[in-house]
C-alpha cells in the first residue's frame, strides 16, 4: 500500500503522524512511504532521517494523488480538501460532530475516514488516550501561568504560600484527560474537585488520590456550587464521536472570581463551555466576562516530539493492520478500527456522529454484506 504523510497545516501544529522508525517498520513489511517535504521538521525529525529508512520525500501534491491512505495528526483543513480524491482513506483526529463542512467533503469524495478518536478497544479510547494524557498534564500548567496577574489572571499562586492557602481546581470530568489533570493539579498542591458523571471513574479517582481529592457526581447545582471559589476550572468531557454537553454556561460566569481561567481541553468537540470556542498556540486565550478563557484545539502540539512518540506508539499497529490487510478487509476483520470508522463509501457509518449532526446514519453491516 502507498501511505502518504503529509506535513500539518493546522496553526502552531508541529507534530507528524509517523516517526523515521514507524516509517521503517512500514517498507519493512513492503510498503510504501511518502513523506512530505519538512514535515517531521517541527517534531525534531529531519528529512534525511525518512531517507535513512528508505522512505521517499515528496511535494504535497505528489503525495495526495499517489497515497492509497493518508495518515495525519488533526483534521484536513479547507486548503487540503481539493488534493483529496474520490475513494482515499483516511487515518487521523477527525473531531467530525462540530464541522459540518469536513463531513459533507468525506461523503461528497467517498472519502473512507478513520477517526483516531472514535476507536475503542476493550471499552477504552487507546490512540485518544495518549494525547489525552498530554493535554490532561498540560491543562493545570496553562491555568496556573495564566493566573498570573501579567496574564490577565487573578493573581493567585497555585500552590500558596507559608500561611497562604493554595489555589483551587475544578475538574470537569474523570476520564483520562480528567486523571491526568488532577495528577497535576495535585501535584501543584492545589485544592482539587473532580466532578463527573459516573461514580465508578469518581471512586477511581478517590483510590488513586486517597481521599485526597474532593469528588462529587455530576449536577448542574454541584457545578454552580463548586465554580463560585474556583481559579483553573479545566474541562475534560467527552462524548465519543458527539458534540460535548455545555455544562457552564455565560450566565454562570458572572457568579465566577473576576480573573479565574478555564481551560476546555474538550474543545475539539465543541467545547463544554458556552462561551469557548477554539483559540490557537499563538493567540491561546481570549476573556469574557472577567474569566480568561485557554481553549487550544490541538494542545499537545506545543510539546510535538513527545506528542508524535506517544501518538506513533499507538496508532502504528492500526496503521500495519490497514495496510497489511487492505481498508476493506481491515474493517471487516478488525472490530477496533470498524469503531474507528465514521464515514464510507458516502455514508457516515458512526452512529453517534450521525445522531449528533441529524445526517442519516447507515450500518456499516448493510454496506460491506
């Protein structure tokens, strides 16, 4: 199979979908391996280091009309979508449920696409997770610079001070990016709220922490309750394949500290705050109503070597099996990548991602029988 890479277009996106070693791995089991010109070049991979392990360097054009599956970080973005061609696969972050443009190109093109995040193993989300786990450690961090005073934020230390108490974090969710946020955010000596929906991730979390985090399910009047006091507020919900619930609202920000800052890692999903919407690494934060608001869509990409290690260690065993097997054979053999499947053949074949967007879903059963 011929396997394209191209280089990220996203703002501020420094990771590449493959490293030189996952690129070796691919021509040593026969295949073939475009690589655009640069594109490791953000992630600390040069273009000799893909020579070395016999991959071709090619133009951007080159690839899109040779590749049989492109592989990328984030999304296509308009620019690209005119180098797709009718049929091509395609394996990467999709975040489909909030872009209506991107999925009326996939089913116009019969584009086969692969969401990294809609594939589930074993009831867990593995090529999602890794850089859940990235953007989950971040979020604490990028609370706690912008609550400096200089940043617009309300100027108190996280951790406090001999006789001064700490800052206080509310964590809206307990999933990984959830986990990994209080692993933070505790670490930094913060009083740390974790609220979710289900009560087993919330006993979890108490195992883990030992009762050293508060938890409580998930309500809109704990949510009003436990914003009122909070400086970092961090929003880690996902709803697999779906738009993300709002869970605060404008309205709620009002009863908010003036200079608290919210950072909504779920915002490649349309956000679980009513007044987010996607920022980018050089211009990451915007204010309204007196809170600052971190809403980066693509947060891992500010530490892109680790993110593009991590990400390679996941998705490259999915990665083989496609081009081993063949798409087709792939999703009919292998029932992780059929999760990961949100369109085919012109048809959106994930049923949550229809339901989300009103577009008439069709089981991907009636279409390969």
């Amino acid at each position: 199979m011929i396997i394209g890479i191209p280089k990220e277009i996203k703002k501020e996106e420094y990771r590449i979908a493959i490293t030189p070693s996952g690129a070796e791995e691919l021509k040593g089991e026969g295949h073939t391996v475009l690589v655009e010109t640069g594109a490791g070049e953000g992630s600390g991979f040069s273009d000799d280091e893909y020579l070395k392990v016999r991959a071709d360097i090619v133009e951007r054009d080159v690839l899109f009309k040779k590749a049989d599956l492109i592989v990328k970080v984030k999304e296509p973005l308009p620019s690209e979508y005119d180098l797709f061609r009718e049929g091509q696969a395609i394996f990467t972050f999709l975040h489909l449920a909030p872009n209506r443009e991107l999925i009326d190109l996939l089913l116009r093109k019969k584009i086969t696409a692969l969401g990294y995040e809609t594939l589930e193993k074993d009831g867990t989300l593995p090529l999602l997770s890794p850089m859940s786990e990235i953007a989950g450690r971040m979020a604490p961090i990028m609370g706690a610079y912008y609550l400096q005073r200089i940043n617009g934020g309300n100027g108190i230390l996280p951790t406090g001070a001999s006789g001064v108490k700490p800052g206080k974090a509310l964590i809206l969710g307990a999933g990984v990016v959830g986990t990994n946020a209080t692993l933070i955010s505790t670490g930094l000596g913060m009083d740390t709220v974790v609220i979710n929906k289900g009560i087993e991730r919330l006993k979890k979390i108490d195992e883990i922490f030992m009762g050293k985090v508060k938890i409580l399910p998930l309500s809109a009047q704990n949510i009003i309750e436990e914003i009122k006091d909070a400086d970092v507020i961090i929003g880690a919900i996902l709803v697999t394949g779906s738009k993300t619930p709002i869970l605060i609202t404008r309205d709620m920000l009002k009863t908010m500290k003036r200079g608290a800052v919210i950072v909504d890692v779920s915002v490649d999903q349309g956000g679980c705050v009513e007044t987010s919407r996607p920022t980018t690494h050089d211009n990451p934060v915007y204010e309204v109503d007196g809170i600052i608001h971190y809403a980066v869509a693509n947060m891992p990409g500010a530490y892109p070597r680790t993110s593009t290690l991590a990400l390679t260690n996941a998705t490259l065993p999915y990665i083989k099996t496609l081009a081993n097997k063949g798409i087709e054979d792939a999703i009919k053999e292998d029932p992780a990548l059929r999760t990961s499947l949100n369109t085919y053949r012109g048809n959106i074949v994930h049923k949550t991602l229809g339901d989300s967007t009103g577009i008439s879903y069709k089981n991907i059963d009636e279409i390969l029988t």
